[in-house]
C-alpha cells in the first residue's frame, strides 16, 4: 500500500520514478498538481464516487501501463447476524439508502475504471469480519446509525431496542465485502 487512508479527505499517493533509482512517493497530492504520463502507480480514495473528470485526471498523471489500484467496500453486502434478519436487512437498507453515498459503488469499480480507458487487470473480494462489537461500531456506527434508522422510519423503537440489547449482551458477527481494482493505463504502440 503506498499510503493510509484519511477518510476525512480524498488521499492520493503517487509513485513517480526518482533517477532510475528508488521511486519516489508522494502523498497529500492531488492529480491536476502532478506532472502528464509520469506516475507509475496511483492509489487513491475516493475515486469512484468521484465526477468522471477526476478519473480522466488520474489517467491523465499516469504513463502508459502505470497501475491504479482502487479498494472501495459494497455496503449492500453487509451482513449481521441478528435472531430477526427483518431488523438486520432494514438497517443494512437504511445504511444503503441514507448514509453512504454511493453504498455499491465496489462493484462498480470495474466497470467506472473501464469507462476511463482503463484496462482493468484484476478485481479481487476481500470480506471484512466483525466479531467484536466495540471495534465493528467504530467502522459501522452500529448505536449512532440504529438511532438514526429509527428516525427514518426503518426500524421501529422496540426493533432498535433488542437490536441494542442483543449487540451488548449475544455473540456479534458482520461482514462487508470490499473490492479491490487494479487497472493500468493502456501500452501505445507507436509504429514509425
């Protein structure tokens, strides 16, 4: 991985060559301040939720067969285990339809990066498992968004209760598949 996420912000990091020698990385860059067709690798976050303009920038910064490596989750595959899997759908809905922006945008990442010119060289799933609660409500909000899904008229008060009730007290376990691109821009074979 070329640099941490900062979910507070888009994150790029950049591999450009550094003398022939070691590449160098640059992070906290953003592509339209990079130079035409020198990265080697780019990885960034978000860039599928991003307007079309900021892929063609990242084709842009990218030489050809320079790699750009995508990971972004499917929210729609998320899945906790609760005795009423009504309640569990309808929150796993509620994240979907009201807090997550582009909740499927993972499997979308193949096709997004394809329609950039891309050529798209391998998708991977990588599934993240929950089994503690504390650490699961630090990505997944579990309290904060169970209230608010009562709010929206996804779950009801006495739903949210034993749902609460049963994240505190039972066994937990969740699961949420994310996606993982890689994609190079293409080789041009320039005949003379």
């Amino acid at each position: 991985m070329l640099g941490t996420q900062d979910p507070q912000a888009h994150l790029f990091a950049v591999t450009l060559p550094n003398d022939g020698n070691t590449p160098l990385v640059l992070l906290g860059v953003t592509p339209e301040t990079l130079p035409i067709r020198h990265g080697d690798r780019l990885r960034l976050k978000p860039l599928a939720g991003s307007a079309p303009g900021r892929r063609a920038e990242v084709r842009r910064v990218l030489r050809p067969g320079g790699r750009l490596v995508m990971a972004e989750p499917d929210w729609d595959s998320l899945a906790i285990d609760h005795p009423d899997l009504g309640v569990s759908r309808a929150y796993t809905r509620h994240l979907t339809d009201r807090i997550v922006r582009n909740a499927v945008v993972g499997r979308q990442l193949q096709r997004l990066a394809l329609q950039a010119g891309f050529a798209v060289t391998s998708v991977a799933p990588a599934t993240s498992v929950f089994r503690d609660v504390h650490a699961a409500d630090q990505v997944l909000g579990l309290q904060r968004n169970t209230e608010r899904a009562v709010a929206a008229g996804y779950l009801t008060d006495r739903q949210a209760d034993c749902r609460l009730d049963h994240l505190a007290k039972g066994p937990f376990f969740a699961a949420v598949t994310l996606y993982i691109v890689t994609a190079e821009t293409p080789v041009t074979n320039s005949a003379p």
